[in-house]
C-alpha cells in the first residue's frame, strides 16, 4: 500500500490538533543504564523543569483509539483500521468492515472499565474485533473478529459469535502459537452466560477449540512462549493454545488495569494493590498494598505507575516494587487508554477533558491543559504523544525534546491550542 503523508497544509482549524512537546534539559541522573532488573532498566530523567506544546503535523482523520505498536500508531477511522508513523505518515489502512459495523477500542468499556486489547498481531495479519447491534433489540448481539493482510490491509476472513438476544461484545485477543484467541463477554458476564474463549487458525480463521469459563470474569487475555494466560478475577490461568487445556494458575485475583513493561512481566491490579508476576516462571516477584483500589497502570523501564480512584499516582520500582514517589492529580481516575509513560513524563488523559503530564523522576505535575474531551485515549513512540482528543475531529501530536531550556510550565489554555 503506498504511504500518504498527511503533514499539515490546511489552515488554522487543523493546527488546533496537532501538537509538539519540548521539555527542558534534563539534570544528572541517579542510578546507571544496566539491562537487567533490580536496578531499573532505564533511570528516569532527573530536572524536567517545563513542557511546553508546539505544531508538530496534522492528521487528515482522526484516530479514535489511539494506542502504539512497534513503532506506529493504531487507531480506528470510520470502520476501518490504520497505522500511522510518528511523523504523521499514513502507514497502513484495512479494508472497511462495513456500515453497520463497529470496530471495537483498543481498550473497551463494557458496564464498568474492562482493560483489554482487541487487536492483536501476527507477522502476515492483522486482527481486530467488532461488534454489530441487533436491528430488533438495538443489543450488541454479534461479536466479529476480523483477519486483514499486513501488508495490503485487505479483509482476509472473519468470525462471528452470535448468542440472539443476549449482549456480546470482544473483549480481549491476542495471538499464541499458530492460533489467534480471542475472549469474549457473552450476557454481560452474568451468572447466566458464561465468558467465552475462541481460537482461530490465523491463515484460516478455523475454530481450533472454544472454552466456556464460568464463575469467573475475563480481564485480559495475553501470550508468552507457548502459553495462552487469561487473567480473571479467580487467578491467572495458564492454557494451552493447541488444546485449550488449562495448564495451571497463578494466585492472582486481578481487576481490569493490566501493563506489560516486557514480554515476559505482567503487571495487574488487585485487590491488594499492584502485582508483578514473571510469567516464565509463574512466580509473583512482589505486591504492592494499598488500601485504594487501583484504576489504570502504566510501565516504563524504570517503573510501573498506578492511579487509583482518589487520584493518587504512585511510582513503583519495577524490579522491586518499591515506592519511588506518591503526586496526585486533580482528578480522580483515569480511563485504561488514557494513562501511557513516554520516559521522562508520565501522561494521564483526565475524565475532565484534560490532559495531565507527570515527571517520571519524582511526580511534579508539568502540563494541565483542557483538551474539551472525556476520556480520550493515548499513544507514546519515543519523543511522540498522539491523542484521540476529539474536540475538533483532530489527532493531537506531542513531541518531546531534552535539548531546549524552559521555565517551568504554568496554566495557560493558548499554549495548546491556536484557535
């Protein structure tokens, strides 16, 4: 597929999208870059004095979802789904799944907030859940997971579960071995209909097994190796992706936020507080207790980071789990999507329409600007933040450099926006 850049060439109006962050040069850092844990990975920046915002390109859509992977940023336009480079390049784009068709957030809210993922990768496919209502209940009563070439973006197969009247939605896929699974809420999670768990062959979209779990509510699903993990609220259970056989579980009574800082480490939330659990192993490397319970979670290589629902953002060592700083937002929670760390700031997308940014090395709050938008969600490669701010249809982009002095930040709703 050719790439299209849709760098900026309109006028006024576009520019309110699209933002570039700048922060001020950094001081000297307390601990040394090593690869292994404990110490941390990568020692936060030490001094972040300011951010401030500038242009940095426009979008010609917005994507809704946003969220990044390897490198690009993916979000859904209309009813199709598209990558996008960080310099605002049209990277990829799927074929359309049809009017009547919605194509499911990176991260779905379903009653209450449930994190999760409903697009998932493979080196030749791309697949990402939908959902159609029903045209006499106005119930969502088919839930569809779509197979589009890497390459060219076209539908290649699609598979639909359909339980008439009941309300169906994806919740969670991943890709494990030479299956793609995806996990399924069926009646809302109720007593009555039990979560579903589907796997496809990925070339054909043929059912390889199906397992109903009962008595127990899907949070994520994720893969390391050849295991197939399903983090519910009854413990961590481990499967096994040809069979669907559960191998095992880990004791881990997990609640929606998830976070894996590597492939191999899975952060969740719990009714204790914040867990690591090394999934080599199956070990719990440590918790953290707390008595709020946890919203949403973010890692970077130096930390986990959890917010909960009196505002509190509390920095962890992700090697140890110790507690780095405790800031507090203005806020109460955020929404799962809307809480990314880009390295030196930690970014939080408030449920009053603001954008939030955090010093990753101590918690000092450096940005809060309205953004006039509930909820919306982020994406972070490198020195690049793109939001799903839809104040007026656009992207917001937001560049990050640690070259330029500044002051600190201060209040100011026309440092983000030329209107």
């Amino acid at each position: 597929m050719d790439r299209r850049s849709f760098c900026a060439v309109t006028g006024v109006a576009l520019s309110a999208g699209c933002l570039q962050l700048q922060e001020a040069e950094t001081g000297d850092g307390s601990g040394d870059e090593t690869e292994d844990e404990p110490p941390a990975e990568t020692a936060p920046s030490e001094g972040v004095q300011s951010v401030t915002l500038t242009e940095a390109f426009t979008l010609e859509d917005r994507l809704r979802a946003t969220f990044s992977h390897e490198g690009s940023f993916w979000g859904f336009v209309d009813h199709r789904l598209q990558a996008v480079g960080p310099d605002g390049t049209l990277e990829w784009e799927s074929d359309s799944v049809g009017d009547d068709v919605s194509l499911v957030p990176s991260t779905l809210l379903a009653g209450s907030e449930v994190g999760g993922s409903c697009v998932a990768f493979s080196p030749d496919r791309v697949f990402a859940g939908g959902l159609e209502g029903g045209v006499d209940t106005g119930r969502d009563e088919r839930a569809t997971l779509y197979a589009f070439d890497r390459e060219t973006g076209t539908l290649e197969w699609e598979d639909a579960v359909e339980r008439p009247p009941e309300y169906v939605r994806p919740l969670s896929a991943t890709t494990v071995a030479d299956v793609v699974v995806a996990a399924i809420d069926v009646g809302s999670g109720s007593d009555d209909e039990p979560w579903v768990l589907r796997a496809l062959e990925v070339d054909t979209g043929e059912s390889r097994w199906e397992e109903s779990l009962e008595d127990v509510r899907i949070q994520h699903i994720l893969a390391h190796d050849e295991t197939l993990f399903v983090s519910t609220d009854d413990g961590l259970l481990e499967f096994d992706p040809e069979s669907g056989s559960q191998t095992g579980t880990v004791d881990v009574t997990a609640l929606p936020p998830h976070a894996s800082p590597t492939d191999d480490v899975l952060c969740c939330a719990t009714l204790a507080g914040i867990e690591r659990v090394d999934l080599a192993t199956g070990e719990i490397e440590w918790i953290e207790d707390r008595e709020r319970p946890i919203g949403s979670l973010a890692a970077d290589d130096a930390s986990v980071y959890g917010i909960d629902h009196a505002g509190y953002v509390t920095a962890l060592d992700r090697g140890t789990g110790e507690q780095r700083w405790e800031s507090r937002l203005p806020i109460e929670n955020v929404r799962n999507g809307g809480f990314v760390s880009s390295g030196d700031v930690l970014w939080a997308s408030g449920n009053d329409g603001s954008l939030y940014g955090l010093a990753a090395a101590d918690g000092e709050l450096l940005y809060d600007e309205s953004h006039h938008d509930y909820g919306f969600h982020l994406g972070a490669i490198d020195d690049v933040l793109l939001t799903s701010s839809s104040e007026r249809g656009f992207v917001t982009v937001v560049t990050f450099g640690s070259n330029q002095q500044s002051s600190v930040a201060s209040r100011n709703p026309k440092s983000s926006f030329k209107l």
